[in-house]
C-alpha cells in the first residue's frame, strides 16, 4: 500500500514528468518502480540471448510504409532506418531528435520550405546492396501517395509536398522521375521542396516512411511479408499472425550507425497472445515487454499495485497523451464562453481522476499540453479547491452567460472504453449540481470519429455540447499536439478532430507562424501562447495526463520509457540477461 | 446413396450461397440501414486525417465502390474461379478458393484459414475424444444406478461444468497448471512437429472444453440409458440368459448412444468453425480467434471466409451425420 | 403387514415349504411386492399352482392382475435393471428340482434361455431394432452353447425354418423391421426355442397380431410344444386364446388366484363370479353380433389398498348374496370344489351352480 501512497502523491504533485522520488528499496536486482522514466534501466553491453516480445494483436503491417501505431514505429526501427530517429532515453529525454539514416538533421532553407539531408555513406540493405537517396524517395512517394493499397500510415508528406496533390504515387505513375518536389541530385543528398515552411520537418523525417525501400524489392501490399531490412535486425520469419522473428543483419555495420547496438541473438515477437496471459508471460519472466505498450490488464494492475516487488517491475509512464473533454464551441449555448468556463469550474477533477482509475492512470491536468510535451508551462486558469470543482463559480458565469436556470445538452463517450464513460458519468453528476442536465451518449469506438463524434453535423443533430477525447500526438512539438485538436483548418466534416470547433484566427496564426519559424524556442513559446489561449477560450477541459503502467521484466537490459512513444519502452537496444 | 449424397451436396452448396448473402446483407446493409456510408467504411481502414481522395482510392482498392450484388458476385466468382489482386507494383493471383484479402491487415483470407484450421481441429478432436470418455462412462453409471451417490455426485459435477463459464474454467486452469505448477505448456506446438509438446500445451484447453462438453453428453447419456434399459428389448436380451454387462454395452449403450451420434456430430462441426471461447482463453491461433478479430476491426473477408467455413463444417458434419445414422439405425432410409 | 424376505420362508406358509416337489414347476405362495412412494404394491400376492412337462397352463387376467408379473418373476428378470433393487420376493419356485426366489442371481441367468426362456407380446419392441434377426437368435444360442458362429448360426437357420419364415437362410440376415408382425413373433419363438427350452413362457403371444395370424401363431406354439414336449406358460388377458391350446387355467385377479382347474371345467364350469365376466367379454364366432363382449364392469383394483374381504366385491353382482357381508370382511379362501378345481369365492355351492345355470350360462 506504501507504493500506491507514493505513486498518487507524485501524481497529485503535479510534478514535471514525476520527479516523484519513489521510496522503495532498491536491494534487488529491480531498479524500482519508475525507473525506466528516470535512467536506464539495467544498462548493460551484455550481447546474445532472446528478447522475446508479445503482442495481444497483429500489427496492422509490418511494412515501414504501411503503419500508424507508436509501437509499430518504435520496434520498426530495428530493421528500418528512416533519415532521423528519436534517441533512446528516459522520459522526455526519449524527445530527442537524432540523425539515423541521414548524417545530419536536415537542413532547412527557403524559410523552411526546402529541407536537405544528406545520407550515411555505406549504409547497406541485408542483401548488401548500398542504400541511395533514391531509395528513400521510392519510400515516401509509395506510402505517401499509393494511398489504395497503402492506406494504413499517415500522409503528411503527400500534403506537405509541393504538388502533392497531382502525383499518382509509383504504382499508377511508372515514370522513372517519381514526385518533382523530392530531389536527389547525387546517390547522398535528398531534398524536400514543401509548398508552405514547416518547421517540424525532422519529426517527418523520423517516421519509418522515410525508410529505405528498395524499388525491385517492393511488392506493395505484400512487401510486408519481406521487409528488406536496412537496420541492426533482418526478418528471419514471418509467421503472419502469430510470430515475428528477427536475427542479426550481417550487412549492418555498426561504423554507420551510432544508436544501434545489436545485443540480443534473436528478437522474437509472439502475436495474438491474450493479454491477460501477457502479463503473466511478462511477469514469470518468459516474456520481456508486452509490445503494444498499452499498459497491463485492470486484472494484473490491482495484483500489481499490492505487491511491492512486482511494483519495483513497473513504471507508470506519461505517453504525451491529454485525456480532456472538448466543449462544442458551435453548439448554443456553449457558443458563449461563460457558459463554457462554468464548465471548467463545475467539473470535479479529482471524481473524474478517480473513475477514470485513480492517479495510476494518470495526473490532474490544467492545461492542454501534458506535460511532457516541448512547450508545457504550469498554470491554472480555472483552479478550484483540492480540483474538485466550485459550484458558486460555475453558477456565477452561468449567470453571466443568461442561463442561470440551467440548460440540457449531451455528452458523448465511447462504449467499450469503460474509464471514459465512468469520467463522462462523473462530469454528469458535476454539471447536475451546477443545474446543467447532461444526457450521456455512448458511440463505438471504432466510428467514433467517421460516424459520431468526429461528425458536426451529427453533433449538432443530437445537440452533443461536451464531447469526452483522449489525444496524443504524432510527433511531440506544440504544433504536433495542437494543430490538429485547435486550429480552425482542421475541422473536418467526417473524421474530425477539431472537436471544439475552435476557430480562432488568433490561435490559428499563432500555429502557422510558429510552424514556418526554423527558430526551436520562439515556436516552443508559440505553443506555450496558443495552449493559453484556448484555455482562455474555454474550449477544452482538460482532465487527466494520460498515464500508462508498464511491467518490464528484471531480465530486460536498456529498458527506457519514451515519452516520444508514448511512454513505451525503446525497443531498439533492449537486450536480455536471459540465456 | 450416390445419388442421394449428390442431392445432399447440392443442397449444402445452396445453403451456403445463402448464408454468404446472409452474411453480406448484415455487414453491408444493415450499417447503411443505420446510415453508415462506404466513404465511412472504408474510413476505417485508413490511418487518420484521410483526404477524400484517399477514401476514394480504398474504396475503389477494396471494391466497396461497387453495388453489394457485384461485391457479392466478385466474392463468389473468387471461391469458384480465383481472383487477381492488385496490390501496388504488381498484381497477384488468388487461387481458387479464394476467399480475398482482409481488408486491414492485407493478409490473403484462405491461407489463413487453412493455417489455422489444424489449431482448431486439434483442439475439437482432443477435447471431443476426453468429453466422449469422461461423458459416456459417467452418464452409464449413473443410469445404471439411479439416486447413488456416483449418480449424485456426478450430475452435481456436470451441472457445474455447463454452469461454469470458460473464462473462469480456463483460466483458472492456466493459472494454476502452468504458471504456478508449470506442468503445461502454452505455446502451440504443431503435431507435426512434435507431437509431446502439442499434447502438453493442449491439455488443458481440451479438458476445460471437455468438462463443459462431458457436463452435457453425461446427462444426455445418463437420460437416454436410463430410458434405453426400460426397453423390451433390453428385457429380451436378459431373457436370454445374458450376462449384465454385456446387457448393458451391447444392447443398451449401443441404443442409447445413436441420438448422440446427432448431437455429437453438430458439436463438432460448430467446434470446427472456432472454438471462440476457449481459443481466446488459451491464446490458441484458430478459427474462433480469426473470427473474434475479424469482427472486431470490421473486417468483411476474414468474416465471409470463418462464416462460410464454419457453415461448411456444420452442414457437412450435418450429412456425415445422417449417412452415419443410417448405418447405425438400419430402420433409418436415406431418401 | 407381513414380514418378507427374500430367501421366501415367508410367515404362515404350509408344512410343505421347503421340499423340492414332485411336479416340474411349482409355484408355492408366490409374493412379488414394488415399495413405491405411495405405498407398497402388491403384485403378486400369495401365488401358488404346479405345471408337468408337456402341458399348458394358461394364466388369464385383466391387465394390473400379476399375471405377467409372475412370469417375470419365474424368469428372474424382476431383479435385474434399475428397479430390480426395489422388489421384494417372497414364496418358492420350483423348477425341475431347483428354487429360484433363493438362488443367486448368476444361478438365475444360467438357466433364462436354456431351461426356460420366453415370447413377449410385442415383438417389434422385444427385439433389437439394430441387429438382424439371426443375429439376435445366434446371441441366444451362443449365451449357453459355446460353438462357433457359424455353427450357431446354421442353427439359427433351422430354427427360422422350423417356425415357419419363408427363405430363412435370407431372412436370416433382415432386421425385425423388415418382417411382418407374423414372421417377427415366429423368429421371436425361434429365438426363444433355440436352446431347446423346458419350460416356455408366452406373454400375450398374440395380442400384438391380427385375428388370422393368432391362430396361426397358437398352432405353432402347441406344434412345437409337442415336438419338444415342454411346459408351456400361456399368459393372457383373453379367454378364447387358451381354450383350445392349455390343459389347465388359472385365472387372477388383484394379484391373487381367484379360479383354477382344467381348462373343460373353467369353460363349463365355471365358479368364480369373475371368470363368468371373463367368459362373458370373451368374442366367440357362434355368437350373435349383437349382444357380444360384455367386459366385466367396473376398474381393476388398487394393489395399493386391495378392497378389504373379496378383493373383486366392489365389481360382483353377487356380493350381497352371502350373508353377513362377509365378501367385504373376510378374504376367501382357495377351496376345491372337484377334482384339480379351486375357487375362492364366498358363495355357496347351491349359489354359484344356481347363478351359473339360471343366470350366466343362458345368455353367453
């Protein structure tokens, strides 16, 4: 119970990514609980063995090109080197942008406009043929604009690219020249050519879209059976569905490359495993890492929580993610912001926290950056006592706002995710006493966004004012985390993020120029100004910093948790004590 | 017979065009009954943000841009003739049967199938062959004595098995079989392979399966020998001087078994098209889980293909039923 | 209520218990009880009557009488299958020299299909629907003989033969539904005489079967018994069945012997008020089709709570005629009233002559 103790003050402390001080002993060979958000866990040049992973699902692909899931990111890396990578390290040091494939970060010219990399010499595919930037434009026009056969990934590069929009992709369009707007003048240099500045072109660069694939080799939706690998690790099988095999690639050589270490024999990867199995895997010691880096099952996480030993395994990670609820700016009376800020006040956090499963789950949030995102600064715009809401406040701007009487409206959460519905029932019973009669409607999750939610027009059908939302970003800057949940152009009428329908010219021009400056702490100040001014707005309320709690087994060697994958553990130089 | 099986087959075949429809008309039509559109269908099998363009050329890729009869007609065609797939660079040919590519993870449906089928079939025999064992001996010795304490106990103990749910059985059986004592294995090892460790890490879902089967087949054996032994017959066949238990194997059992025969047929073609339950407990790759996924990522061609195979299996054990019985009822005619 | 067991030295039984008797089957003070929920049925309840090689009793009854109950219980088959643990057996059978109620069960089995073996009334349900007829008679065979099959099957041959099955090396092979409801119950005889048994029980034979093929099927059985020279049990609840084929008849009711002698005497002399009914309901070709088949009024006893005194004074036209109301106070003894003829019956001689001859025989 002293841990739970220990782990829920350091989250009612709000601490910047938990400097919390866990008391456990460190006696044995377990690093203690949160220690992979902190250090490297048993940091260790011990090669050979098997690190072997497990997955309760299959990745959707396992094809660079072809996937969108952090984890799928993460583990690609060790058989795909996109141009920049994130640098293994604890916590927001996991935020790090580094060099991979390229020598350098790229280059920025055209006021952000142009970027140029210029790539390793002697990098080489496992069948030992040299890698060109040829390689690497095949790459992205593949996953960026076959978009019929590859549809999984995203496609910033197809609406950033000049022209983008015009290119067929290589399968429909067999021209040797590919896409004009990526160059490559010699076998080394690529060049970006983007249709407006955009200053967080190397987080781009660090999704394994940009990952070498050799032309001959692509069979397009089937290339996922034989990746050709350019990493530390090559494919020794691929049991579709069940297993995944990596062994050492010969043809990696480790004088190219500065974070790869290739200490296990063998990577194995059993998929489709039941979770609650999972954990037991993971916790016997046969299995390093669930994979998936969700997070152990409720079953597992009440075992853990009363067992310190087993805690000692654990860490209860920040994963860049916002859990908050979006009020519906376009929606009467919301589109008044008193009405909104009685929300702020109304809501009771802390009820909300609990439903939602208690500080292990995570921290009390204020603003709408967590706090492991560049460009997150401490405040609280609408602060109540103890965070657990102030009804005369709330009262007062519902005065304000001409609806002292009170008002119905609907919030919307997610069926089969029982936290959030629980967080939803608990902001009812908030809104109840302020006089606000919130009627919850409960969608699927997997058309949460293309039927429900993400609808406007449904929205405002079912006159849906409060909308519960989990986000976290694709890459950690202010821009990634904010442009698409803020900014006016991303409303949508189907798949819509934008929740809030905010669209304030302010807040958006604050993005578009921090997005086209090339200078890192003027943007981050940016963010930390936008992040403000929808909290002044009122259209967000945000709840809790997503956490996640991890089991790591005590044989598991560099055992980071990256807040650049949310909060997963870097699985690219994980190696095992285990024979 | 020839003739007649030819009928039967004819039949099967109607009847499972009709249950692909089925299957086609709920997936396709009743969401668009709930006002779900393709351009939302197909939304899902994107990653975020898509542009309408993008949706256009999944659409277009995945076939949803067409009429569902024509989709319908595409899926048919595909089992009888075979099919080519576009999959970027190059275009595949999908042999007959082939049941198309899952929408979400691209993977060609029928190999999967085929891959998973021996899971599947493993754990159904297994569990089939303890249930028969356990079920039958428990269910004639309770018939034949009524109201003991071994009638007592044993249907006490079948009532619990049917009552208790798989998620706890199996997962109990886990926790302590092989986490705690580690005697059972869990990874899935083909008999192929070899064939110890396939048994050691089948054990314990066949005896979870088994104890929910054995709980059934017990009282129905129990029921049908206790009416089976009232039997002129079984009075004749003591008239003859035979001894008890031959009474009771020869003329009894062998009675009192055929309507298992039915049962038993049915339970195993259902087993055959995915044990869902036990499958998922014991993390075993098999049909049931291919279906579970399936309907969980909305994933029409796996679906269509654990649909069809599972009504294949039920409509075929259907018939090897009824040729079944007619050798063992010779007063049952095939007509 | 009497005290029972099974070894059958039942309470208040003659002198004579105990020794093995000159006749080949006797019977002596047979009791077979079921305790049931309700009370204890009494099936059986002090039955006694002998039978010498080569002759035929016929036991007649309406149904709920005992009459098939004491076959099963000469048979040993009462104490087999789940009920079998229930019953309560008491008296003696005596079966050529050796008692049945007292023997092991083992004891028993050995001797059902080779000493005695029996016909039931329908032999659709009494044979095995999934094995062939001579399948089922090699069975029977082969349960006390030990031969081969083939042997035993050549023999079973012969026997669908001498019963009279057309192409009985084919119909071998059918199964009993594939017979007619004739041929099924003489492959049924065929089974049962397959090991020469002494003693035959026939329950209801005929029942089953249309009015041309019963006869047909009584031939048959008085054929083979004089082939075989056995004794042979008639059981029936019809009268017109064992008039022509038994030497002596032995008629129950509730559970008890109420008449018994030779068969001319049961026929034309006739004592008990009971078997007059009997005679009346029984179908007879010289009669009018008018007033035929009187069946006996009224419902068969309880063999729960017996009518107390008479057990059928609740249904007899005469039960006032004694004095006293001793028929419903005082149970009848069996009494002789010629030669091998019993009855028990509380009216006098003078009556029942005087009923017979003024009341009864006029109008059958």
């Amino acid at each position: 119970m002293a841990a739970i103790a220990a782990v829920s003050s350091a989250g009612l402390l709000l601490s910047a990514c938990s400097k919390a001080d866990d008391s456990s002993d460190d006696t044995t060979k377990s690093a203690g609980a949160n220690a992979a958000t902190k250090e490297v866990v048993n940091a260790s040049t011990k090669k050979g063995g098997t690190v072997t992973y497990a997955s309760s699902d299959a990745p959707e692909s396992l094809d660079p090109g072809n996937m969108y899931y952090a984890y799928g990111f993460n583990f690609s890396r060790l058989y795909a080197r996109p141009l920049m990578t994130f640098k293994p390290g604890p916590g927001e040091k996991g935020n790090e942008l580094v060099p991979d494939l390229a020598e350098a970060a790229g280059v920025p010219s055209d006021g952000g406009k142009t970027w140029t990399y210029k790539i390793r010499q002697g990098v080489k595919f496992e069948d030992g043929t040299v890698v060109t930037s040829k390689d690497v434009k095949y790459a992205v026009e593949r996953s960026n604009f076959a978009r019929d056969v590859l549809s999984s990934g995203p496609n910033y590069f197809q609406q950033l690219l000049d022209g983008g929009d015009k290119y067929k992709g290589p399968y429909k369009d067999k021209s040797e020249k590919g896409i004009a707007s990526i160059e490559t003048p010699d076998d080394n240099t690529i060049v970006f050519k983007l249709n407006k500045p955009f200053a967080d072109f190397d987080f781009l660069a660090s999704q394994p879209q940009t990952a070498p694939v050799p032309r001959a080799k692509d069979t397009g939706v089937d290339y996922t059976k034989k990746v050709v690998s350019t990493g530390s690790y090559k494919f020794e099988k691929y049991d579709e569905g069940r297993q995944i095999v990596l062994t050492r690639n010969p043809e990696w050589d480790a004088k190219t490359d500065p974070l790869r270490k290739q200490y296990p024999d063998k990577i194995v990867v059993n998929l489709k495993v039941n979770k609650a199995t999972i954990d037991k895997d993971v916790m016997a010691g046969d299995t390093m890492i669930d994979i998936q880096g969700t997070g152990v099952d409720a079953q597992t996480q009440a075992q853990l929580v009363n067992d310190k030993d087993k805690l000692a395994n654990t860490d209860n990670a920040l994963g860049g993610r916002l859990i908050y609820t979006a009020i519906n700016t376009q929606q009467k009376p919301f589109d008044n912001v008193e009405c909104r800020k009685a929300v702020q006040y109304a809501i009771n956090k802390v009820a909300v926290q609990t439903a939602m499963g208690g500080p292990i789950r995570g921290d009390i949030a204020s603003t709408v950056l967590p706090t492991d995102v560049p460009g997150y600064e401490k405040y609280d715009l609408y602060a109540t006592k103890g965070n657990k809401g102030d009804e005369a406040k709330a009262k007062e701007h519902l005065k304000a706002c001409g609806q002292e009487k009170g008002f119905k409206t609907a919030i919307s959460a997610r069926t089969d995710r029982q936290g959030e519905v629980d967080a939803a029932t608990a902001i009812v019973g908030a809104l109840k006493k302020v006089g606000i009669d919130a009627e919850i409607k409960q969608f699927p999750s997997g058309k949460y966004f293309s039927d429900y939610a993400g609808v406007p027009k449904f929205n405002k059908k079912q006159n849906i004012g409060l909308i519960m939302m989990q986000w976290g970003s694709d890459w950690p800057t202010g821009y990634g985390f904010l442009q698409q949940i803020v900014h006016g152009k991303a409303i949508g009428q189907s798949g819509n993020t934008n929740l809030s329908e905010l669209n304030d010219p302010e807040i958006n021009k604050l993005l578009d120029d921090a997005i086209g400056n090339t200078d890192e702490a003027a943007r981050t100040a940016a963010y930390t100004q936008v992040d403000k001014k929808v909290m002044e707005q009122a259209a967000i309320v945000p709840l809790t910093y997503f956490k996640v709690l991890l089991y790591r087994s005590p044989y598991a060697t560099n055992v980071v948790s990256s807040s650049a994958f949310s909060g997963q553990y870097d699985y690219l130089n994980i190696g095992t004590t285990k024979q | 017979m020839i003739s007649y099986i030819i009928r039967r087959t004819i039949a099967a075949v109607i009847l499972l065009l009709v249950v692909t429809a089925v299957t086609f008309g709920i997936f396709f039509i009743l969401p668009k009954l709930a006002g779900q559109t393709a351009d939302q269908l197909a939304q899902q099998y994107i990653g975020k943000n898509p542009t309408p363009a993008d949706i256009a050329a999944v659409k277009a890729n995945l076939g949803l841009d067409q009429p569902v009869y024509v989709q319908y007609w595409e899926f048919i065609k595909g089992i009888v003739s075979g099919a080519t797939y576009d999959l970027g660079p190059t275009t595949v040919q999908c042999n007959a049967p082939c049941f198309g590519y899952s929408f979400k993870d691209h993977l060609e449906v029928w190999p999967q199938l085929t891959q998973r089928l021996p899971v599947t079939l493993s754990l159904a025999v297994g569990a089939a062959v303890l249930w028969l064992l356990g079920g039958i001996a428990a269910g004639v010795v309770s018939a034949l004595k009524p109201g003991s304490f071994f009638d007592r106990s044993a249907m006490g103990v079948a009532l619990a098995g049917v009552s208790l749910p798989m998620f706890f059985t199996g997962q109990l059986a886990l926790l302590l079989f092989s986490y705690k004592l580690e005697i059972f294995g869990r990874t899935y090892v083909p008999f192929t392979e070899n064939p110890s460790q396939w048994a050691n890490t089948l054990f314990l879902p066949w005896c979870s399966l088994a104890l929910l089967y054995s709980a059934i087949y017990a009282r129905l054996t129990r029921s049908g020998m206790l009416e089976t032994m009232n039997e002129d017959f079984i009075r004749t066949a003591r008239a003859k001087g035979l001894r008890e238990r031959k009474v009771v194997v020869r003329h009894g059992l062998r009675a009192a078994l055929t309507p298992l025969v039915t049962v038993f047929g049915m339970d195993i073609g259902l087993l055959l098209g995915g044990a869902v339950i036990t499958e998922t407990v014991f993390s075993l790759h098999g049909i049931g889980e291919y279906a579970v996924q399936s309907i969980t990522t909305n994933d029409l061609p796996p679906i269509l293909g654990v649909t069809l195979l599972a009504a294949f299996f039920v409509v075929f054990m259907n018939l090897v039923v009824d040729l079944l019985y007619a050798t063992i009822d010779p007063r049952v005619r095939l007509s | 209520m009497t005290e029972l067991s099974k070894t059958g030295a039942a309470v208040g039984e003659p002198v004579r218990s105990g020794d093995a008797p000159d006749a080949f089957l006797e019977v002596r003070d047979l009791k077979v009880h079921f305790p049931t929920d309700d009370g204890l049925v009494k099936s059986v309840d002090g039955l006694s009557f002998q039978l010498e090689k080569g002759k035929t009793l016929g036991i007649v009854g309406e149904s709920g009488s005992g009459k098939s109950v004491t076959s099963l219980a000469i048979m040993g088959l009462h104490r087999l299958g789940a009920r079998g643990k229930n019953v309560r057996m008491s008296g003696e059978i005596w079966l050529d020299g050796k008692e049945l109620v007292s023997a092991s069960p083992d004891e028993v089995r050995r001797l059902r299909g080779r000493e005695m073996a029996m016909i039931f009334q329908d032999p659709l349900s009494a044979m095995h629907p999934y094995y062939t007829v001579g399948n089922q008679i090699v069975e029977a065979y082969r349960v006390h003989h030990d031969v081969d099959k083939k042997t035993a099957r050549r023999r079973a041959v012969e026997l669908l033969d001498r019963v009279g099955i057309p192409e009985p090396h084919k119909r071998v092979n059918a199964y009993p539904h594939e017979f007619s409801g004739g041929m099924r119950q003489r492959a049924m005889i065929a089974m049962a005489l397959v090991n020469n048994p002494e003693l035959l029980i026939a329950d209801e034979p005929t029942t089953a079967l249309d009015v041309t093929v019963q006869a047909q099927i009584l031939d048959l059985i008085r054929d083979l018994q004089k082939e075989f020279g056995s004794a042979v049990i008639i059981i029936t609840h019809d009268l017109g069945v064992v008039a022509e084929i038994a030497d002596d008849i032995l008629v129950m009711y509730g559970g008890r012997c109420v008449e018994r002698g030779p068969v001319d005497d049961i026929f034309y002399q006739p004592q008990h008020p009971y078997t007059w009914g009997l005679l009346g309901s029984m179908p007879r070709i010289d009669r009018e089709q008018t007033d035929r088949l009187i069946p006996v009024k009224g419902q068969p006893p309880s063999l729960i709570n017996v009518p107390s005194g008479c057990a059928f004074n609740p249904r007899c036209p005469y039960a006032d005629v004694p004095k006293d109301n001793v028929t419903r106070t005082e149970r009848p003894e069996l009494r002789e009233v010629g030669g091998r003829h019993f009855t028990a019956c509380h009216l006098s001689q003078e009556d029942r002559t005087r009923i017979w001859n003024e009341e009864i025989a006029p109008k059958l």
